[in-house]
C-alpha cells in the first residue's frame, strides 16, 4: 500500500490529521468521529511516507482493549514494528528493563489489586474497615498518587478538591502512609508506582533517559482528556522537551475527574506548544442524525460551552429518541427486558444491545428481569473473559491441537472440532443460566476464528492461537453474544445499536453527592457519553419511585429539561405506539374487585388490591408452587425467574382454562407462554405434567 493510498476514504479533517505527520498535532475528536481510524492512518502514512520509522513511534492508550484494537489496524494497514501500549503496560516493560541498570536487585512484585495491603496498613493504624471502606480508601490512595499528592499533604489537597472521603481525612493520611510502607517492607510496587518510578528513573538517570529518547522519538496520546497529572509527568519524561508528539481527545467525554483526570492539559495543548497543527473532528458516523441531535442537546446548556464539539451527523435517519416514565423499578426492568426480548426478535443481536447506568447497585433488578424473560446478558465489569475457568479449557485444548493439527486445515472447521470434544455444541441451551452463560463465552471463540479466516483466510490454528494469545495478555476479549449490563464509565469507548438509559433521576444522575459546579458538569458528560454509545435506537427512562407500592416522589434527571417532550419539569408520557408496561400513559389498570387505579406491580399482577377478597385455590396454588421450584432447580436458577409469587397466585385465582386466558395474566408473555403454557394448564386442570 503506498502512502497516498493510506489516506483514501477520510474525510477532508481525517485526512488532514493523518497528513500531520510531525511536530506537536492536537486532534479534538468527538464522539463516533473515527478518531482511531484518523490516527492509525495517520501513523500508517508517517511510517511508510518515511517520515517516522515504527520502532521509533510509541502509542499510548488508556485501556488494553483499545491498544489492541490499535494493533490490529495497524496491522490490516500493513504497518508492524509500532508499539501500542496503555500507559501502566508500557511503564512496566521499560522498568524491567532497566532496572537492573538503574536500582539493581530483584523487580518488585505488582500488586494488582489494593485490598491486602491496605488492609494490613488498615491493621498497622489499629482501625477497622469493611470491604466496601477499603475500595473507598483505595480509591482515594489512587486518587493522591495520581495527582502527585503525598500522605502528609492529603487532608488539605483533598479538602481543596472538594472530595468526600470516607473517614476523616486525617486518618486517610494515616492509613495512606501505612499503605506505602507495607509496600515498602513486603517489595511491592502498585500501577501508579510503575509511572511513578519510570518518571523517576528517566529524570535521575542520564543515560536510561538518553537511551530512552533514542528509542522513542515519535508520541501519539489516545483519550488525552483522561490524562491525570502523574501521566503527564510520565510523558514529559519521555518526550524531554521534544515536541513530536500528537494527542487525541474530546473535553466533552472528560468523566474521571475523580481519579485525577484532568481536561486542562488536551485544552491547554495548544497554548503549552505554539504553532501546534489543531484539528476538529465532527462528523458523526456511527450515530443515526436523531441520536446525535440528542446528544448535541444533552450538552447545550454545559460549561464552558467551548470546550464542546457540535457533532454532525453522517447516518441516514432512525427511530426517535423515546422517553419513558415507570412507576417504580420493577416495572421500568420488567418492560426494558421485554423491550430487548422483541429487538432481538426483530433481528438485532443481543451483543447489539446494553441496559446502562449510574451506578453499579441498579444491575441487580436488570439481571433477575432479563433472567425472567429469557434474554442472554453479560455484566461488564465482571470477571475476565480469559480468567473464566470455560475459556481456560477450551484455549489449552486449541493450544495442543495447534501443536499437533495437519496444516492447511481450515480454520472453523478445525476450531468447533476441537471445542466440540470439550462438549460445545452449535446451538445454545434452554434457558439464561450458567449453563447459557459458559456456551456464550465459548461461542465467541468461535465468531473470532470466523473474523480471523475473514481477514486471512490461510489464517490455521497455531495463528489463532497466537491471536487469542495476544489478546489475553492484553485483556482484549471478543465480544459475547448477550444483552449488555454495564455502568455509564464502563461502557466508555464502546457502542451498540440500541441503548437503554436507565434509572434517570436527580440523585442517580447526577449522583447525590456531585455537590460543586464541576462535578454536576462531569455528570452531563456522563450522560452524554451514555446517549453517544448508540447507533440508531436510544431510551431514555426513569422511575418515580424505587419500589412497587413505593411513595412516588422522585424527579427526572434535571439534565432531561427540555430534551422530553412534555418540556421542562413535566413528566413525560411514553412515546406513541404500544404502551409500556408500568407506564403512566392512559392511566394505570384499575382492581377488578373494587375498581380503585391499581399502583404497585404486585398488584397489578394480580388484578386486584391486595387488601380486596378473591377466591384462591389453594390446591392449585401448591401444585404450582412445586411445580415452579422443580423447573427451577432443573434450570439452577431461582424459582422467581420462572413466576414470581404474584403470578402464581393470579393463575390460581383466575384458573385459565385455554392459552389465550392464561396470556392475559400479567407476567405471562409469550415465551414464557411458549414454554410453559402448556404444563400450566395441565396443573389448573389437576392433571399431571411431564418433567422440566
């Protein structure tokens, strides 16, 4: 591919990055602009323009899946040699290497993970903390490292920052500088010491910085709005007054300012180099032009206003944004789950769709609703994708049968053959379970061999597993097929085809405790990193309270002013077409019994208020009740995911004689009509059913 031929296809602005080769080139990219196409063409022109050689060009990118994803663009361009790490992968290749030269003695053991030590620093302060109380405290650790904040000077930085932190900031101190010492006295290094140290090393030595700046003269900075003061510090340590080094970035999607993030340093770029390339990318190609209305609307009122890139759409037209409003939780998961059950039966995958959120905690009424209807799903943020014990296996058994295969053997062919003598099969088990949980994770394997033989179809097994090699050591997982759970942070970088937005309430979003200016700012962006991760399909919902029969007291987000239709400080009804389930729209259904508006799910379950009389078999009622927890035990999961009490209770108090009646019990949709009906009106008719 000759160098012209690398710019084909970007537009005027991406070309105009990828053609600035040299010299400090800040590109602000806004969301679904093609910013990793822009910049991995630009590094393919510079290297093979001749203007930078690869081995002298290194990459620095926030994550490992996107230095991953890097690479392998790089690679379809033909461009190899170029190293593409995050900034801690990096830091630490270097440190081994010269450590032996600059502090001697045995390397440092990296702690992955905070809790033991801390809680021995914890212990060493005669103080007690839970699990929870040592996640905040690792977190404020990581926080005054990362901001280059020593233990004696914490309270007063922190008070300075406005941060909240979860004892008395004096005690932090206290415990912080325990933490530095069990480090100290046990050989331990954490991430932020590898930057820490690699700074170190460069600014004390001579010859390592000499050495260092010979090998790597050409920078390119990814999610430069992410960069905290330490990382900076890291990267002038680098560069050591050079300037060829191009950054990439959007202030708008600046959302760790907690960890010490700060957007000064992509906005300020330009001042700090005079005369430096600037280049804005708008164009939005991966959002349809009602998405990116949206967004552009979610941060009109932001500040400062000129930080922001108005985004221009690309797409062709799609659906309209929706707004929805739920009476509590419960309903708002309930609906969400059967809305992702009719998308994937219209055709969209499951791996096409994700449920997001603020916080953590909201996952939990999302797993057990979409569990209840059936639908695949895969929490982000869980365990790793190649640490789980299924994906271990099957990479052991591809490794010896790559070892011992026939060459030229094709590459699906040979990888199912071997999966399938670990016992996977083409087609997925009933049910949501474990069970469906482990075939997904396996199953991506596969789609990954078929992208592979896509891409080079002479690609075997020993270069699949090369593949799946690199991509463990940079934790690059596949995707797996399943509706997506993931907070508003973890779905950073990513994107769908349809997204849910759930939970959109003042105290959720923005969180309760974003109490100055900047942090109900950093909030909107939240938000709007949340609507730019959608191609064509966005729902925006909230509940107005948290639980069935809950006091109805809550307000939407104040960031949805004047973006719902029923305008600023109104509650928005559902969006015409079919009403959603829970929804306000037309009013609640009323109790058959007694005709009063029926409020809390439960009860609109049932048909009834609670408190009105009905005529229960109770016969009938056990039966179901055995019923029920045998399916569920022959499903390993819990009996709730097959009915719920409510619903049991309707069914014997309705006593449906034909599917059409059992279908007009609340919480008896079609799948679960499909798989159950049939055993459910053998029960109702007191005669015996199979086994599930």
């Amino acid at each position: 591919m000759s160098p012209d031929a690398v710019l084909d296809g970007l537009d005027p602005e991406q070309r105009a990055a990828a053609a600035a080769v040299t010299g400090p080139v800040c590109i602000l990219a806004g969301a679904g602009t093609g910013k990793t196409r822009a910049i991995t063409h630009r590094i393919a022109y510079a290297v093979r323009s001749g203007a930078v050689p690869s081995s002298q060009l290194l990459a620095v990118t926030f994550t490992a899946r996107a230095a991953g994803e890097m690479r392998g663009r790089l690679r379809g361009l033909g461009v190899g040699g170029v190293q593409a790490r995050t900034f801690h992968a990096a830091a630490l290749r270097q440190l081994g290497y010269f450590w032996p030269r600059a502090v001697g003695g045995p390397f440092p053991a990296l702690v992955e993970t905070k809790f033991r030590p801390l809680g021995e620093a914890v212990s060493r302060c005669r103080l007690a903390a839970g699990r929870t109380e040592l996640r905040d405290l690792a977190s404020e650790v990581e926080w005054a490292k990362a901001t280059q904040v020593g233990p004696e000077d914490y309270p007063a930085a922190a008070a300075r920052a406005g941060r909240v932190p979860p004892r008395d900031p004096a005690e932090v101190a206290r415990v912080y500088a325990a933490y530095e010492m069990v480090k100290r006295d046990r050989g331990l290094v954490d991430f932020e010491d590898l930057l820490l140290l690699m700074a170190a090393v460069i600014e004390e030595h001579a010859d390592v910085a000499a050495e260092l700046r010979s090998r790597y003269r050409h920078f390119v900075v990814d999610e430069y709005q992410d960069v905290n003061p330490l990382q900076q510090r890291l990267l002038d340590a680098w560069l050591g007054g050079r300037d060829d080094v191009c950054v990439v970035g959007d202030a708008s999607q600046t959302i760790y300012s907690f960890t010490g993030a700060s957007a000064g340093y992509l906005l300020g770029f330009p001042r700090r180099h005079p005369g430096a390339t600037v280049v804005r990318l708008v164009r939005d190609y991966r959002s349809s032009p009602q998405v990116v209305t949206l967004a552009n609307a979610v941060l009109a009122q932001a500040r400062p206003a000129a930080a922001r890139l108005e985004l221009v759409a690309q797409r062709p037209a799609g659906p309209a944004p929706e707004f929805r409003e739920y009476d509590d939780e419960v309903a708002e998961a309930t609906e969400i789950a059967g809305r992702c059950t009719e998308l994937v039966a219209a055709g969209i995958p499951a791996r096409e769709i994700a449920v997001l959120y603020r916080v953590n905690a909201q996952s939990q009424t999302y797993e057990a609703a979409l569990t209840a209807a059936g639908v695949p799903y895969l929490l982000r943020g869980g365990e790793r994708f190649f640490d789980r014990p299924e994906i271990r296996k099957a990479v052991l058994l591809l490794r010896g049968a790559a070892r011992s295969g026939e060459p030229g053997e094709s590459l699906r062919p040979a990888v199912t053959a071997v999966l399938a003598g670990a016992g996977w099969s083409p087609q997925p088990p009933a049910g949501s379970g474990a069970a469906r949980e482990q075939w997904e994770s396996v199953a991506a394997l596969v789609r990954l061999a078929d992208e592979l033989a896509a891409a080079d179809p002479a690609a075997g097994l020993p270069a699949f597993c090369a593949e799946l090699e690199e991509r463990a050591a940079a934790q690059h997982a596949p995707v797996v097929d399943g509706v997506t759970l993931a907070s508003l942070h973890a779905a950073k970088g990513l994107e769908w085809e349809a997204v849910f937005l759930v939970g959109l309430v003042d105290g959720t979003v923005p969180i309760v405790h974003a109490s100055t200016p900047e942090q109900v700012e950093e909030e909107r962006r939240l938000l709007y990193v949340g609507v730019t991760r959608a191609r064509s399909r966005v729902s925006l919902s909230w509940a107005l309270a948290r639980a069935p029969g809950g006091r109805r007291s809550r307000r939407p987000s104040r960031f949805l002013d004047g973006l719902r239709p029923a305008g600023p400080g109104q509650a928005a009804a559902a969006p015409a077409g079919r009403p959603a389930r829970g929804a306000r729209r037309g009013g609640p259904p009323r109790c058959r019994v007694c005709g009063r508006p029926l409020a809390a799910a439960v009860e609109r379950k049932l048909g009834r208020c609670e408190s009105c009389p009905a005529q229960l078999d109770e016969a009938l009622f056990a039966r179901l009740r055995d019923w029920r927890l045998e399916q569920a035990r022959g499903q390993s999961q819990p009996a709730f995911c097959v009915f719920t009490d409510a619903t049991l209770t309707a069914i014997a108090e309705a006593r449906p004689a034909s599917a059409g009646a059992l279908a007009e019990i609340p919480g008896i949709g079609q799948r679960k009509l499909d798989r159950y009906g049939s055993d459910v009106l053998a029960l109702v008719a007191g005669q015996p059913v199979g086994r599930g």
